[in-house]
C-alpha cells in the first residue's frame, strides 16, 4: 500500500485527488491546519504548514512514496516543505499555476514570442529567490507587487526553492484555469459568465482578448494522481485542457448552451480591470510535454457544455 501525504486540498478539486488516492488503495494522511475533515478514509493530521518544528512533529515517523502539496504559495512554504520532507518523501508535487507565465506580473518575463507556451518559458531553478519580501504579509506583498503578481511571483520562487537544490524527485504542475464542478467550484468565475450571458449583461472584455487555457476539476485531479503516482517525470509540467478560447469564445458556448441570446460586451479602458478570464496577453499553455508522457487530456468543447449546466438552477419540481 502506497502512503500518500496531502498537504491541504480539502475543497474542490483536492478533495475529488483525495477521493481517487483512496479508490485506488492508497494510504492517504491529509495535512492541514484543522479547518476542515479530509474526505472518509483518509488520516487527519493538524498542523501548521508554514511552522516547521510542527510539521515535523506532526509527521514525525512517517515517511511518503510521494506528497502532493496543494497550498504552497510561498519561497516561505516551499522552504519549510523541504527542510521537513527531505530522507520523508521519495516523491514532491507542488500544484502551481499557468500564471507563472503572466508576462504583466513580473519585468523578468515578456510576451512570449510563441503561444501557446511551454514549460522552458520560466526555469524554476534560474528564477531568483528573495526571501527578505513580506512573504508572511499578503496585504502588504500585494501593496509591493499587486494581487496578481504577489501570487504568481509566491509560485515561481516557491518553484525555485525547490528546484535549484532538490532534496528529493520534484514536479511543479503548472495548472490552467479549472472548471467545472458546480457550486464546488468556489471561485465562482464560471458563475460570473453564466449568470451575465444568461441577463443579457455586458461582459467586461479587452479589446482584442488573447486565448487562455482550461482543465475540467476532474481532470486536474487525475493529474496530480497521475504526476504522484503514475510517472517518474521531474520538473515543471503544465496541465490544460486541448484546445485555448478566448473569452468571447467562452461566452459564446455559455449562450449556445443555455439559449441565452448573443452576448454583450463592453470593452475596457486601458488599465481598467476586465472580468477574470479576458487577458489583453497570450500566455495559454502547451500542453505537448506531458501529452507526450503519455497523459490523455480532453478537450476544452467535451466538458465545457456540462460546466455551464452544473451552474444553471434545477428546474421546478412538478
């Protein structure tokens, strides 16, 4: 029996990766700081992820065949994950995010010059660490770098901390935007789109909107199951869905689907915030690396009809 560590993930996609862990006969303990029960079957072990004394006597005497870590946002995190896990885990997958690739969150980035873009586009274990930012303060880190940038520059040096020195086999999932799931998806940038289309409301957009990427929540979950489990494979590998629209694209099939009527808009000034999947750059993902790996990602039209109808209301009862 495999003994699988969870760090956080007890909402929305991380309880469906919990779920599929046990399905399969794994030994799951889920690490988190005691706000919510792990799914039926698994362990439960309260603590603070950011405090290593406390992991560490939490875990102490346990060792994993892999840990996926759902909550690492920080340099901070990741430091402490592999002072804690180093001769613990033979394993480490951190789920990061296509934003590390975000070319208005950081001045070391540019446009890329091809889209969509592949996991060379940042090096984790190149891209500078600097622990001295208010990583412990996140109104002040994103007063420093704005909300967008504090988080995708957490996930970039939370990358590098562990890949410039790795203390065991490291994999950074590099996730698109996950849909899917119903009121699960507690985001609710999904419900934003369903619920303008379906009034008739403008959709805030940029002039020209660029493609971004997508994973259904059921298929993000199979890949960390599968990047824990199922591979060997070490270092970034970015998870999307086939296929990148932009969001007119989304709009579009949200009011194909629902028979809602063709969508309004109502373009942004320059600077003017635009609704959360309209981009005014490409950053959408190649999925090829892990593809090639042997994964078999979907395409973004065989699940995005059902995304859209979990959000509609049940029809009235007869």
């Amino acid at each position: 029996m495999r003994q699988i560590c969870v760090i956080g993930g007890n909402r929305y996609f991380g309880r469906r990766l919990i779920r599929l862990l046990l399905d399969g006969g794994d030994h799951v303990t889920v690490v988190n700081r005691g706000s919510a029960a792990p799914p039926s079957g698994a362990e439960h072990v309260v603590a603070d992820r950011a405090d290593a004394a406390a992991l560490a006597r939490a875990l102490a005497g346990r060792t994993f065949d892999a840990v996926v870590d759902q909550v690492c946002y920080t340099p901070l995190h990741a430091d402490v994950a592999r002072r804690v896990f180093a001769g613990r885990a033979a394993r480490y997958v951190m789920t990061s995010t296509m934003e590390v690739y975000d070319p208005a969150t950081s001045t070391s980035l540019r446009p890329p010059a091809v889209a969509p873009v592949a996991e060379e586009v940042v090096e984790a274990a190149s891209w500078p660490v600097d622990l001295g930012l208010p990583w412990g303060s996140p109104d002040e880190l994103s007063r420093l770098l704005g909300e967008a940038g504090a988080y995708a520059e957490g996930k970039r040096q939370a990358e590098a901390v562990f890949a410039r020195d790795p203390a065991f086999p490291f994999v950074a999932v590099r996730s698109a935007h996950v849909l899917g799931g119903g009121d699960a998806d507690f985001t609710g940038r999904l419900r934003h789109y369903v619920d303008r289309v379906r009034a008739g409301l403008p959709v805030a957009v940029h002039r020209d909107p660029a493609p971004t990427s997508f994973v259904h929540h059921a298929e993000i979950a199979a890949f960390l199951h599968w990047t824990a489990t199922g591979t060997d494979v070490t270092g970034a590998l970015n998870a999307a869905s086939h296929g990148s629209p932009t969001v007119t694209g989304l709009c579009a099939e949200i009011a194909a689907v629902t028979g809602s009527p063709v969508p309004a808009y109502r373009v942004v000034d320059g600077g003017e915030p635009a609704s959360p999947f309209s981009f005014d750059r490409s950053y959408a993902l190649d999925n090829g690396r892990a593809a090639a790996l042997g994964f078999p990602f979907t395409d973004v039209t065989t699940w995005l009809p059902e995304a859209v109808t979990a959000l509609l209301p049940l029809p009235p009862s007869s």
